[in-house]
C-alpha cells in the first residue's frame, strides 16, 4: 500500500459520496417541485438550481478518479480531486439561498 493514511481517507470519502447516489432519484424527483410556483418558471435561478441537481453524479465520478493520482503517488492532488465533489452541496446552498431571497 503507497498511503495507508491516504488510502484509508480517500476510501472513506469515496464510500460516501458513493452512498449519496443512493438519495440521488428521490432528490431528484424532488427537484421538480422547484417549478411549482406560478412564476417559478420565469426566474433563471430555478432552472440553475434543478441543473445542478441533475449534474450531481458528475461530482461523484470525478470524485472517484482521485484513485489515478493516489497510484501515480500525487497524494495532494488525488485530496483535491476527491474534495471536488464538495462544490455540489455549495453551489446547491448558494443557489437554494438566492432562490429564497428573491421569489
């Protein structure tokens, strides 16, 4: 084993945002209730927001290409690849709240 302190991370992260696909369909599902409003179809932030939801698995996979920079020993850049997946959850945060703020 290259890491073990590396790999254990890395195998622990991966494994939950593995398990977060799980909840993908249902959230999905869910992010239709977005247009409910009247005048939610108007507002550019709610398509924003549902795309970011379908691109969701995107953050995953990338996330689990981490495991090509662990074997080539470029442990920082397999972190940054595997924390990537983090910019989904912000951006659903951000988008939600702007949302929010202005319907």
């Amino acid at each position: 084993m290259k890491n073990q302190k590396a790999f254990v991370i890395l195998l622990i992260l991966n494994i939950v945002y593995g398990l977060t696909l799980l909840a993908y369909p249902l959230m999905l599902m869910l992010a239709v209730f977005s247009f409910d409003a009247p005048t939610a179809g108007d507002h550019l932030i709610s398509y924003i927001f549902v795309y970011i939801m379908m691109s969701y698995p995107l953050g995953v996979f990338i996330s689990w290409s981490c495991w090509y920079f662990y074997h080539r020993y470029a442990f920082k850049k397999a972190y940054i690849i595997t924390n990537f997946m983090l910019l989904w959850p912000a951006a659903l945060v951000v988008s939600s709240w702007i949302q929010s703020v202005f319907s």
